[in-house]
C-alpha cells in the first residue's frame, strides 16, 4: 500500500483527469436539482441518505454492525460506522487515495472492487460526491485498524491532502457536513421524524443493521433512537399494523424469501392480513421505495390471486360454478412488503419509482407461488382465516355491482343520468371544467349565482357523508350523499375507475372553514383516496380557500385568508375599520364567493397533492379508522402544525 508521503507527491500535480472532476462538482452545484430531486427540504434530507446508504451497503456486506447518525448543533450531520473504512490506497488511474476519489469524483460509490453489488437509495446512489459538492464544508475520518486518516472539503474542493491524525486499533468512516446554504434556504432545516422515518424503514429493509439517530440540536433535550430489527420486512408489517393500531386476523405474519440462481438478484415478501377492507402493499427496490409498484409488485399479486384460487378450488372453498376471487378481493385487508434486491435495478416512470427488470417479475411470481401454497396448507386456521375474508370481500363485490347497476338504471329512469342537485356547466372539454363540490344549499345556491357556467359546475353536498374508510364498495354505492358525486364526476370507482371518462379536470372541494367544514372535507378526501385514489395521484383534486374575513374601510374593502395577513392588512388600513369573520360560506353573497373563492384570476386553491401513499394510508387510518388512541397520539403530535382552528 502507498505510504503517505507517496500521496501528498502524487497529489501535488493535478492531471487533466483532475480538472474534469472538478468541473464535475461544479455541474453539481449549477444543477442541485438533477442529482437530489429538490433543493427544498426532500433534497436537504436526501443528502443524509446517500451518506448512510454507503454504511448500509457496508454492513450488508458484513463487515458494519453500527451506523450512528447525529444531528448536530447548527444543523451539522454526522454518520460513522464500524465498517472496514473507505480506502485510503492511491487509486491509480487519478493517482490520488480512493477516499478523496469518493468525494470528489460523481458517482464514484459503489464497490471498490470485490463481490456484492451496491444496493443504493435515494436517487439511485448519486454518491457522496454530490452531498460534498452541496455542503458548505464536508470531513471525512477513515480508521484502517492502523491510522487515522482525515481529510476536509469546502464546497466539493479539497483543501487539504489526506493526512494521518492518529494511531488507532478500530477501523470505520466517520463523514460529517453541513449543508451549504448558499444551495439550501437558510430556513431548511433538519426534521427528525422524516430522519427517523427513513431511517427505521432502512432498518427494517435490511434485517440486523443497527441505525442509531441522535439529536443533539438541544443541549438540554438530546433525543435518541435505536433501530434494529432482526425480523427484517415481518417486523415491518409488525410495526405498520401496531402503528396504526389494526387488528389481524391471524397471528403469524408470512414471510418468503428467494435468491435468483446466480445470486444476482434476491427478493424477501412479509404479509398480513387485518381486519379492514384496505390493502397496503409496499415494495421496494435496492432499498429504495418503488411508489408506482413495478414488476416485483405484479408477480406477486398475479401469484397471489392464482395460488388463492387455486387453493379455494382444490379444498372445495369455491363450488365448481362458482366465479374466481379477484384480485381485489384476495388484497382485501392486506398489509405486504415486497423488498427485491438486484445488481442492474431499471427505474421506470417519470419519478424513477417503478421497478423494469421483467427477471424479478418471474424470480417473485416463482416465489410466492410455491411458497403461499405450501404456507397454506401447513397453517390451515391462518388459511381459513384469510378465505373467510375474501369470499366476504368476492359476496360485497357482486352486492356491489348490483347496487351500483340499480343505482345506475335508477339515475337512467330519472332522466340525462345526472345528479337532480348538479348545476352542470357548458363547456365538456375537460382541461378546463371544474366542478365545485359545495357544502350546505345556501352555499350551493350563492355558488350557482356567482360562478361562471360556461366551464364551473356546482355539486351541493348536504350533511354528513360516510366514513368510507370502514366500508366495503358495497356501501358506497346506494349511498345517497356519495351517489351524485361518483355519477356527476362520471369515470367509475375503484378498480374500474377509468379517468379517460372524468367529467372535470379540477375537483374542488369547498366547504366551510369551520369545523364542520374540516369534517366534511376529511370525508371527501378519504372517500377520493380509499375508491378514486387515481383522482388524487393525477392532481384532480383541490381544496378551494374561502377568505377568513372581510375588511371593510369605507367603500374600501380587503379580504383575509389568515390571520396574520388580517394584521398585516389592520396594520396597512390603520385607523376605523370594520372586521368581518366569516363563519360560513353562506355568508357570502354570489359576487363576493366569485371574487374570494370561485375566481381563477384571483382565487387560492390547494392542490391535494400524495407524496407518499404509505404514509397517506397512515393519516387516513389513524383519522378515521375506528381507534381513539392512535387518533388522539396523532392529534396531540400535529396539533401544532393546525392553522385557523376554529372550535
Ligand atoms: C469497500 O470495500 C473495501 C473496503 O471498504 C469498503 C467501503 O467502502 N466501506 C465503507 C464505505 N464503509 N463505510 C463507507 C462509507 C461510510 C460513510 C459514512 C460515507 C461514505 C461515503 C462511505
């Protein structure tokens, strides 16, 4: 191995290899949002994750049983491992030490050289070059079991050759950064529980690891966590049914798991089954979360409904006419965790979160395929249990087909099919309709009055609707408050959801901003997330901002949609002026709905955006699922975040 005086030498004279890697970096910085998404607090928190994924990838390899990351003061990020240490050997064809090369060079991670495969997160292992490039200043400490080597960074240049600061007998990598807030807004900072968040899933994903999280932001409250999951993705759907307090139906969790023959790819599969009508199936790749599913996901579903059927069929649970369980009603109540990982991961779609190798497809579909059968006839109560469950789910699928047949001919007998309340608009070029969702008649009929029909519809809603997150599809159709939406909007529910069909482009919710209005949006929007989910991950939906007050200063009058801008405006008016709350819409005459809410010049609509669908399922099952616990733990953590509370 090159001893030291060897690398400051060679470094002295950087080649021309060098400039291009520092022109490289430069890219970087010019471009942030190329290599980690965002410059916003996704792209800030991303940084952490290309530097832990290095010690992940460590210990997957065997040689790291420790990972500890530190948030310290003024937001400074730490991760060390126990690792055998980056190389500190000159990496011959830059003639500079491979851990200098790892900093400074894109996409320099990965294996330095030996067996395995890198299994990278985030975007895709853009290495730890790029969180050099965005840190104001970045050093790295490697233990050898002999020295220890350091080396500082400012802004992706290296300001000082690797040097040796020590004798010692332990090896590993320590890198601590602070995010540059030159590339980052000074006000992004760190949140722990996205940390946490993504941390204990990693822990999850690769059974063993041990990631320890620390905040030491606060001297006096430093918060700390440990997460270590031998159980690996079965402690996963542990922690997803106790997070959300669900009740299972069987006791074991099932768990497979399969390598290809020549060891390229692996694919691991937990699942449980609880008591409610939705499915949770989360999967991932290398460690990174496919979102939009891929071929890992369709293997396992089309050998889970085959071997269901299969099974039913053999052990006499389906009669010979009867008809097959479907896909859904196999998933009905399904907690899963698909994790594969593979040597040459293809990311598919827009958000690279879908998953291309066709290989795993089959690898999976194989899997499952021998495995559940098996499983299933070792463990018959669990087998029973989960048959039980779908031939209930195959019955509320038939009841609601009928129903939504008789719904259907009955909307037919009453004439053009469309809701009696809908005031429909003009237009039918769907890139520019909307359709305001109302609540309360007085409200619906101030929005008639005051919208423009040639592209705004209006749809009034009265009273409470149903809680859709315990009810099977069988109850949603028939349901007379959910009816006139599902057949104005016009493109089907649930799995024959076909938004080819929509009515509208824009769905807007606008109710009051009180608490009764708060309720029925919740409604709504669990009723768009648990049957028209598509709606929402197409960006259908929107919440629309009615004005809080109204302020009046002679014939002047100015409209406030919080309370800080109702100061700011009290401070600009100065003087007498009038202050009017508004409770509810209905208080509003037409023109002042059009002009605060209805208005595309000038109203404020927010778009109900899903960044995570594992983490929406979360809110929608704590919120109205049917326990009070987890409900009031959640309410009490993001009371804080509630704006405009009005009680
Ligand atoms: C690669 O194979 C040869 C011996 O060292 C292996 C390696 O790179 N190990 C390694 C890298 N352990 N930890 C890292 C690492 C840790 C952090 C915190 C950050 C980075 C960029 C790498």
């Amino acid at each position: 191995m090159d001893t030291l005086n060897d690398i400051s030498q060679t470094t002295q004279n950087y080649g021309a290899d060098e400039i291009q890697v520092l022109e490289g970096l430069e890219a970087v910085r010019k471009r942030p949002g190329m290599y980690i998404g965002s410059t916003g607090p996704r792209g800030l928190h991303h940084l952490v994750y290309e530097i832990v994924d290095n010690s992940i990838d460590e210990a997957l390899a065997g040689y790291c049983s420790k990972i500890e990351v530190a948030i310290l003061k003024g937001d400074i990020i730490r991760v060390t491992d126990n690792g055998r240490g980056i190389p500190v050997g000159i990496q011959p064809k830059l003639g500079i030490p491979a851990v200098t090369v790892v900093f400074t060079v894109l996409h320099a991670g990965g294996k330095f050289g030996g067996g395995g495969y890198k299994v990278s997160g985030g975007l895709h292992g853009v290495g730890a070059s790029v969180v050099n490039a965005l840190s104001e200043w970045t050093e790295v400490q490697v233990c050898d079991g002999h020295h220890i080597y350091h080396q500082r960074f400012e802004r992706g240049n290296a300001v000082n050759d690797l040097h040796i600061i020590g004798e010692t007998s332990s090896t590993g990598t320590t890198v601590t950064f602070k995010a540059d807030p030159l590339i980052f807004t000074e006000t992004e900072v760190y949140d722990y529980e996205t940390l946490a968040t993504r941390l204990r899933e990693q822990a999850f994903l690769n059974a063993g690891v041990n990631i320890q999280l620390t905040d030491e932001r606060d001297s006096e409250n430093i918060i700390s966590e440990n997460f270590c999951y031998e159980g690996g993705v079965s402690s996963f759907v542990e922690y997803i049914h106790k997070k959300r307090s669900l009740d299972v139906i069987h006791p074991d969790i099932i768990y497979f798991s399969a390598k290809n023959e020549d060891d390229t790819a692996s694919a691991e599969i937990a699942m449980q089954y609880n008591d409610s009508y939705n499915e949770l199936l989360l999967s991932f790749a290398n460690n990174i979360h496919t979102n939009d599913g891929g071929t890992h996901v369709e293997g396992f579903k089309r050998a889970l409904t085959k071997v269901m059927n299969d099974y039913a069929r053999k052990f006499n649970i389906l009669k010979e006419n009867d008809k097959n369980l479907s896909g859904e009603d196999v998933r009905e109540g399904l907690t899963a965790v698909i994790s594969v990982k593979l040597k040459e991961a293809q990311f598919e779609g827009q958000t690279k979160a879908k998953l291309g190798n066709t290989a795993i497809r089959t690898l999976v579909d194989k899997l499952v395929s021998e495995k559940l059968e098996q499983y299933l006839e070792e463990n018959p109560a669990t087998a029973k249990a989960i048959f039980e469950k779908a031939l209930m789910a195959a019955k509320a699928r038939d009841a609601a087909r009928k129903a939504r047949d008789l719904a259907r001919r009955k909307t037919a007998m009453e004439g053009a099919g469309l809701p009696g309340k809908l005031a429909d608009c003009q237009s039918r070029n769907v890139e520019e309709t909307e359709i305001y969702i109302v609540e309360g008649d007085s409200a619906g009929g101030s929005a008639k009055g005051g919208r423009d029909r040639r592209f705004q519809a209006i749809l009034p809603l009265w009273g409470k609707m149903l809680n859709v997150e315990k009810a099977r599809l069988d109850r949603v159709y028939g349901n007379d408050k959910l009816m006139p939406v599902i057949t104005a909007l016009g493109c089907g529910i649930g799995d024959e959801i076909d938004l080819s069909k929509l009515r509208y482009g824009k769905i807007i919710i606008m109710a009051d901003a009180d608490v009764d209005g708060s309720h029925i949006r919740t409604l709504m929007l669990t009723f768009f997330f648990r049957f028209m989910r598509p709606l929402i991950e197409e960006g259908h939906v929107y919440i629309a901002q009615p004005p809080l007050y109204r302020i009046t200063k002679g014939k002047e009058h100015h409209y406030a949609y919080s309370d800080t801008e109702r100061d700011k405006i009290m401070s600009e008016l100065g003087g007498k002026y009038e202050i009017q709350r508004y409770k509810g819409l209905g208080e509003m005459d037409s023109d002042q709905l059009w002009e605060t809410t209805m208005d595309p010049a000038t109203r404020i609509m927010l778009r109900v955006e899903m960044e995570d669908a594992a983490a929406a399922d979360e809110v929608f099952t704590i919120l109205m699922g049917d326990k009070v616990e987890p409900r009031r733990e959640f309410i009490e953590k993001n009371a804080r975040y509630v704006q405009n509370l009005d009680v």
